[in-house]
C-alpha cells in the first residue's frame, strides 16, 4: 500500500514517516484492494493532530485524532479506522444475508441478554432545496447565518455542486468533487 505522509508546523521525520507507513500498513490485512492512504500530521497549538483518508471501493474511510503525542496520536487514528472497517465488513455481511436466502437479521438479532444489537442505520429524513450558484465566501457566510456545520452549493466559479463546512479547529474546509 502506497502511504502519503505530509506534515504542517511539524517535521516528518523518517521515524515518524516509518511508524505512520507501517501502522496503517496494518490495515491492509481487513482489504486487499487497500491500496492507498493520505495522512497529514499537523501541530496546532501544542496538540498533534492526524488526519487520514483513504479510498475503499468507491468510499473513503476518514479519521482524526489528536493527543499530546504524535505517536499516540498515529495509535489512536488506527483503532478508529479498525472499528470503521469492522463496522463496514458487518454491513457487507449483513446486507449479504438480507440479499441472499438468508433474510434472518435483516432488522438486527437479539444478543443472549436479550437486548437488540446495533441496527444498520438508515435515512430518517430527507430534506429537497434549491440550490444556486455563489461564491465560496457566499456559501460561508449563508452557513454561518443558518447555524449549520455545513452548506451545499454550485460554485459560481466551477459550476460544480460543491460543500463547505466548519472544521473542528473553527476553520473551514471545502470538498469539491473530482473524478477519476
């Protein structure tokens, strides 16, 4: 698996670049087709903060963590990403059984407790608006005055249909799409 490890406001030493190829390197035993992982390393205020994505079959699987250490850190964005992945494959599986002759735990199973499992989480509400083309700084102050996390739109700019959103440091990110 090919790993992308870049840094802001820290060196990316060889050390620290061989602990992030080599933990996430882990996570090919869950896919074989896993075969590739972006991560930036950043310190912001004396917190160091890992940020990963990575393409699975047309998804992304994403984590960020942040601890005192980078090392912790590198750990910690591992095991979210492992529950990720576990929590996915179950979905697989179970969507499998509900398609295939075996409809049993189509709405979940009860455990020896009698308690239901976790049920496979599905839309509760959609909401339809229009949606017009605006600049970037448009997008965000409209966010802003909705109180929303985050706001979809056509950039006047691309024409694409693009999405702005607060980030958990209080800067914006924006997601634009791309095709392969």
């Amino acid at each position: 698996m090919h790993v992308s490890v870049r840094g802001k406001n820290i060196e990316v030493t060889n050390a620290l670049r061989d602990y992030v190829e080599k933990k996430l390197g882990k996570l090919q035993k869950y896919f074989e087709n896993l075969q590739e992982a972006q991560a930036m390393l950043s310190v912001v205020k004396g917190r160091h903060i890992i940020e990963v994505t990575m393409p699975l079959n047309g998804m992304l699987l994403r984590g960020e963590e942040e601890s005192d250490d980078m090392y912790a850190s590198v750990d910690q964005v591992v095991e979210k990403l492992e529950k990720q992945i576990e929590k996915y494959k179950t979905r697989l599986s179970r969507k499998g059984r509900v398609n295939g002759n075996n409809k049993a735990g189509a709405a979940g199973a009860t455990g020896a407790d009698g308690k239901w499992e976790e049920e496979e989480r599905g839309i509760v509400k959609t909401k339809r608006f229009n949606i017009k083309p605006m600049r970037t700084e448009e997008a965000i102050m409209q966010m802003d005055l909705l109180g929303h996390d985050f706001f979809v739109y056509i950039n006047s700019e691309t024409d694409e249909t693009n999405v702005v959103y607060k980030r958990r440091d209080g800067y914006y990110g924006q997601i634009e799409p791309e095709s392969k």
